[in-house]
C-alpha cells in the first residue's frame, strides 16, 4: 500500500484513500435485514385478560427447626424427637400446601452419619425446601450489640474443658 502526503506538490506519489464501496454495501445489507425482521420480533398476540380488585393472600411461611446436638438428639421445634419417628412428621409436613422449609442446624461436633440419615429421611418423605442453618464467623460479621445475638445466630456449644496439670 502506498502512502503519501497531503500536499499535492509531489505528483509522484500515490495517495491511499479508503474505499467507503464495501463499508456502505454491507450497512446497507444489515438496515435491510434489521427493516424485514424488527417486526416479527415485536408481533405479540392479543388476548382479553380478565380483571380482578382482589389482593393476594400473603402466607407466612411455615418453618420447621430440626436441631441436632453433638450426642445425635433431634430436636423438632425444640421439642425432642425420635430420629424413627422423624420420617413420619416429615410425610406428614410435606404434604402441606405450600410445604414448608425445613432448617437443618446441627452442632458443631455432629456425627456426618446422623446428618446423611436426616437428609435421607428428608428426601424420602418428599421434602423440597431443606436447608442448613449455620452461623457466620467472626471474622465476616459486623459487631452485634452487647448481650444480644444476631438474627439465625444460634448458641455456641459448650467447649470441653481443658485438663488441668
């Protein structure tokens, strides 16, 4: 490609120029494309919607607390619970309108199999909404006010004591 100066006292040398032929061709080509296919993208069917002045009943989620402690005791609302007789409440919640949630908090010390073995329990009674309840380090919190513990904090659980030697 050949380049030259903008003054037109060398007449030796070529002057490159853009050539606009290609770059209108193909802006032409796309407004066509666009003019053809912006009204199929718009066309919408009309239907009469029926009207109504009723206001949606707002239900409060109903919540079942399963609390776990580290020697494997279940605890339904905190009221204990047997871990046999914990798939038959759970049958007996799930088939509620709406179902409600399930929060899962275990000590921190739990045995893995007793969680595996309410998580089962959960899933075979038809359980959907089952979640776990955890409390957020002290490092990511924000400072709770003094004596009061924040919204889903749940207690600490007792540290063994160390020996004395």
């Amino acid at each position: 490609m050949a380049f030259g100066s903008f003054d037109n006292k060398s007449s030796g040398h070529t002057m490159s120029e853009i050539n606009m032929v290609p770059l209108i061709d193909v802006m032409l080509v796309l407004l066509v494309i666009f003019i053809i296919t912006a009204p199929l993208i718009s066309h919408s069917i009309k239907i009469n919607v029926p009207q109504v002045s009723a206001e949606p009943v707002e239900q409060e989620p109903k919540v079942i607390d399963l609390a776990v402690n580290d020697q494997g005791q279940l605890f339904w609302n905190e009221q204990p619970v047997l871990l046999e007789d914990l798939t038959a409440r759970l049958k007996q919640e799930a088939g509620e309108d709406p179902q409600p949630q399930l929060r899962i908090r275990a000590d921190l010390n739990t045995r893995y199999e007793i969680l595996a073995e309410i998580m089962g329990s959960a899933r075979a009674s038809g359980m959907k909404r089952v979640g776990f309840v955890t409390r957020p380090s002290e490092k990511s919190a924000a400072p709770a006010e003094a004596g009061q513990p924040e919204a889903g904090a749940t207690a600490p659980s007792a540290a063994p004591a160390a020996p004395d030697s």
